[in-house]
C-alpha cells in the first residue's frame, strides 16, 4: 500500500530543501503543488507577515466521499532549526541520518511526508474517506507561532492529529502543559565597588537572594519551572543595578500554573523589597494546556487505528508544547503522534527507515477509522 521507494525519496527531497524559521518559502511552494497535484484545494494565510517570515501557513482540504463522516485534520510544520542547509541524508543498516554536520531535519519533515503519502495511497486506492483538512504550519520552532497566530475560523476539522514527536509509531500524546513566560527586571542602586559600595543596592546578588527561594524545576508530576536567562552588569568596579532575569513556568494543570506562576512573581517582588530593591515583572501565557480523554473520538479513533495495523498504541503525557496546544485552544481536539524521530534538534539526529514508512500507514489506518465512524 504504502510506496516506500517513493517514500523515502520524497524524505530526501524535503529534508534537502532549506526551511530556516520565518524563511519556509521554498519547501512551501513545494508542498504546495504536491497537495495541489493530489486534488486538494490549498491556500496560504497571512501569518508569514505578520510574524516578520516570507511565508504562511499551508492549509489544504480534501473533500470526502463518505457522509456523515468526521472532518480530520492532518498537521506538520515546515520549519526546521539550525543548520538545516546542505543536508545530506545518509542510510545505513535500516537507519536514516544526516552526515553529522547538520541536523537530519526528520523534525518535522517526517510527519510531512507521511501525510502526503497518505494521501497519495488514498487516491490512488479508492478509499473511502470523509473530508480531511491539512495543516502544514511555519515557525513552530521556538514558539510555536504559526499557529499562534492562525485564524480559528479556518478550521473546519472535527479533531485532528499532529505528527511532531519523538517516540515510535503507536505512540500517542493526549496531555501536555501550559506555559507561562516569566520576564524579571530586578532595580537596584549603582555605585563604585571600591570606593563607595555600601551606598549601592547590588541588582545581581537581591535576584540571587530571590533565587535562593524560588521553587523550580521538577516541581510536581506535571508541573516544573526553570530560569533560563540571566543578563546585567557593566564592569566588576561598578555594583550593578539592573539585572534581567526570563524564566518559565509549565503545567498540565491551569491551577498548579496558576501556583507556580504567583509563586515566582511573589519571590522576586518580596525579597526586591526587602532588599531596598525593585522587581519589575512581566508574565505572558505563551499557550495553554490540553487533556484529552479515552473516551473522546480524537482518542479512540488513534486507538482503534493504531491496533488495526499490529501496532501497540501508547498513551503519555509530554512536558513539552507543540502546535496541538493551539489547535486544541482553537476547539480542534488535537493529538500528537510519535514519528520515530530521535536525537532531534542535533547533528545526531536519525530516524529509523522501517518507522519513516509506518507513520504514512497510521495516517491511512486514521482516515479509515474516521470514515467508519459518525459524529
């Protein structure tokens, strides 16, 4: 069913193409004719401009034949992080990799390629299918900002299912965190270091005071806080007063985010004050959290489709946030899919052949479950 010369070929092909964060426009004018040359009707939203990239995001739609069925979605992103010029795909014993002075790029370009070739086995099979909505978004790399910043009225999918994770096939994320960005300005006092430094309020040593309070890592099974960055000083004679902190705050869970969030806020402001020094802080939601249950179509169907090809479907919740974040804030129940991807964002990034020519016929097994079933 699944064409795995063409496959694979098609695996080389996209990985080859450069497609930097915010610079997707080549790799998506491809994807574009392919999904146009496969009958769907395909467009391009705005989003590229409005986050400073040369492109948007790619949706598609294929109309169905079956009724009554439920409208899927299909979803990848098109980006890939540094360096992703002049990969060289390498197979050896059964295993995809790059010649190790790039990334292999199977993030994501291994979800993008499964879902093509599902479509291509679906046509040219004759399977029944209901109507099915693809997604191939930009900038997800470093914060997800394709679908940030995407319409909801563009999407007409009941659920759908975002192939961009580590894991093998069968492996099924139905729960990730929210996270909330934590900015931290810390005001203190300048003076000179050798001749006057009691009269300075030294910003530097009140956030490490803060940081000596601060709740942070793993917090709980679901929840966990770091501090990322710290930035601020001028010279070793001068006592700083100003040092920039960010920070993150992430959870399963709106409540506990809810905690953890005040409870870095309040650590900060308490001991700047305290100190004679000043806490200046700003929190943004970069997305929020998302927990699909057995019992949902989204869910069931994954399983049901999983088992129907001999594979053993997996159900994890990940610490980690994607695109489905804001498909399932948009009113889409969105699930993540393990592709085999591994090592990502690394020069020793690989993926294992037998699991680039699996994913394609999960998306299959996916399409025919939904056209079995009714809303």
């Amino acid at each position: 069913m699944v064409n795995k010369e063409r496959v694979l070929a098609e695996f080389y092909e996209l990985v080859t193409i450069k497609c930097s964060t915010r610079a997707e426009r080549e790799v998506a004018d491809v994807v574009k004719a392919k999904l146009a040359a496969l009958g769907l009707a395909v467009e391009e939203d705005d989003v590229g401009g409005r986050i400073g990239g040369n492109c948007g995001n790619v949706l598609a739609y294929l109309k169905g034949n079956v009724p009554g069925a439920p409208v899927v979605m299909f979803s990848a992103h098109l980006d890939c992080v540094e360096p992703c010029a002049g990969i060289k795909p390498q197979l050896k014993d059964g295993v995809i990799t790059s010649s190790g002075d790039t990334i292999l790029g199977s993030d994501d370009k291994s979800g993008v390629v499964a879902i093509l070739e599902a479509l291509r086995v679906i046509r040219e099979t004759g399977t029944a299918h209901g109507d099915i909505q693809v997604v191939f978004t930009v900038a997800e790399e470093g914060g997800v900002n394709g679908s940030k910043n995407m319409d909801r009225e563009r999407f007409v999918a009941d659920f759908g299912y975002v192939l961009d994770s580590g894991g093998a096939p069968g492996r099924i994320i139905n729960a990730a965190p929210g996270q909330n960005s934590i900015k931290v300005i810390v005001r203190g006092k300048t003076a000179h270091a050798g001749v006057a430094p009691e009269e300075g309020i030294n910003a530097i040593v009140v956030a490490g005071k803060a940081l000596a309070g601060l709740r942070q890592g793993r917090i709980d099974e679901e929840t966990t806080a770091n501090v990322g960055i710290i930035k601020g000083g001028q010279a070793t004679n001068i006592v700083p007063d100003y040092v920039e902190l960010a920070c993150e705050a992430r959870s399963r869970n709106k409540a506990k985010l809810a905690a953890q969030t005040k409870h870095m806020v309040d650590t900060f402001e308490q001991v700047a004050a305290a100190n004679g020094a000043k806490a200046e802080i700003t929190v943004k939601t970069a997305y929020d959290p998302y927990v699909l249950t057995a019992d949902m179509p989204v869910v069931a169907l994954a399983r049901q489709a999983a088992e129907s090809i001999g594979l053993t479907p997996v159900f994890e919740a990940t610490g980690g946030g994607s695109d489905a974040n804001f498909f399932n804030a948009y009113g889409v129940p969105s699930a993540v899919l393990g592709t085999g991807m591994s090592k990502v964002h690394t020069a020793n990034e690989f993926i294992k052949e037998a699991d680039l020519y699996k994913i394609p016929e999960l998306v299959v097994a996916l399409v025919k479950t939904a056209a079995a079933a009714q809303k």
